[in-house]
C-alpha cells in the first residue's frame, strides 16, 4: 500500500511540473517568436545568394530551353520556305517551258559560218516580223541564244556557246545565282558558285532576273558535272543544254 502511494505522489507531481512548465513556455510565447524571427533574419544573409543563384540559374534555363525551340522552329520553317520556293520555280520553269515549245513563231537558221560555227547563227526573221535586240531565241523551249544583230528580213543570233555570251543564271534546287558563259568550243559554263556546295548534277538552270528581253526562268539546260576550281573560292560547273546545239536548223522566239 504504501509503494503504490508513493507511486501516486510521484505521478502528480510529475504532472504539476509539467503544467508549470507549459504554463511558463506559452506566457513567453511573443519571446520565442521574436528569437525565431531573429534568428531567420541571421540566416537570410547567408542564404540570399544562394537563392538568387537558384533564381538565375531557373531564368537562364528557360530562356535557353525557349531559344532552342525558336532555333528549332527557324530552322524548320526557314526548310519549308526552300522547299516550297523550289517547288514554286519548278512549277514556274515547267509552265515557261511549256510555252516556249507552244511558240507559233518560227525562224529558219539560213547560215552558220564554219568559222563562228559554235557562236552566231543567222536566221530568216527580222524587224518586220518582230524581232529586236537582245530577243531570246529557242529550240524546243530551251535558250539557244539572243538576237545580237537586225535587219529588215534576217537576225544574227549569238549562241549560249560563244565566248562573248555571258548571262546570270540560278540553280533551280538551290537558288544559288551563278553566270552562264561559253567557251567557243561548244561548252556552256556555269561560273561564280560559291565552293562547297558538292554534287549539283542533275540540277537544272534557268535565266535570272537580267533585263526586260531576257526574262528570268528561262531553261537552258542542266549541271553535268565539275570543271574546276578557282584560286578566289568559286567553283565552275558543265551545263548540258536543254538544245541540241550541235544541229539547229529551226528555232523559236
């Protein structure tokens, strides 16, 4: 009996320790808060850099994962806007060659000197049929050459093959402008293309924006291969013409 009193005795003054206890913490309640707030305060200082770098560093990888994105979409459109220019110039090319080859009116090559052979023919169309300086003139659509001379009743053309010929010319897959020019001796050129641009065969050629006369768009054949390099960083392409220059007898204009 007399443990189990002492037993009770301890109990409750266990629990009369403990409500003093709680009584003293929550009557100094406004102290403790200030210490916490003091002590927040001491810790802002060290932790404001920190934070701030944390806060850069979430700035800097959003923009950066939003300029990749931009970059991304630039780069797609800037592939569709080529392709659809492409796309544009082969369906332009094919309507112009397309007319060029329904062309009614027709001339009839009546001299070709052994000596110029590869640079002027002589035709039997004049001013009276509508011809002037500077004309294109076809065979099955594709460039032959310009009227470099007129008369009443016949023209002088200069071929895409001789020396003196030089016209701008663009690469249809690449837009890459460039210079159409003969040697003389039967070859056309393409000239002034940037190096590095790597296997162009196939591609076709047309004219460039030159001139009133000169339309651009105009066929003049397709890039056959390489001729060479220059010391200055462009490169010189063979043309194979869409005319068969080795046998014009009639042409168009």
């Amino acid at each position: 009996m007399d443990s189990r009193k002492s037993i009770e005795w301890v109990h409750g003054l266990t629990a009369l320790i403990l409500g003093l206890f709680l009584l003293g913490v929550s009557s100094g309640l406004g102290i403790t808060k200030s210490i916490v707030d003091l002590w927040a305060a001491l810790l802002f200082i060290p932790e404001y850099p920190a934070a701030m770098l944390r806060d850069i560093y979430l700035d800097w990888r959003s923009w950066s994962r939003d300029r990749d994105n931009l970059r991304a979409e630039v780069i797609k459109l800037r592939a569709e806007n080529a392709d659809l220019r492409r796309e544009l110039s082969k369906i332009t090319n094919e309507q112009i060659l397309e007319l060029s080859k329904q062309n009614t009116n027709s001339a009839r090559v009546n001299l070709r000197a052994p000596m110029s052979w590869w640079n002027e023919i002589r035709i039997d169309r004049g001013s009276q049929d509508g011809l002037n300086l500077g004309m294109p003139i076809f065979q099955d659509g594709y460039l032959v050459g310009r009227v470099s001379n007129v008369s009443l009743m016949s023209s002088w053309v200069e071929l895409i093959t001789s020396s003196s010929f030089m016209i701008p010319a663009v690469i249809e897959d690449t837009r890459e402008l460039g210079v159409v020019a003969g040697d003389g001796e039967g070859n056309v050129l393409l000239k002034f293309i940037p190096a590095g641009h790597g296997l162009l065969s196939g591609m076709k050629v047309s004219t460039a924006m030159i001139g009133e006369q000169l339309a651009p768009g105009l066929p003049i054949g397709t890039i056959s291969g390489q001729a060479g390099n220059s010391a200055d960083g462009y490169t010189t392409y063979k043309i194979s013409p869409g005319a068969n220059l080795t046998r014009v007898y009639t042409v168009s204009y």
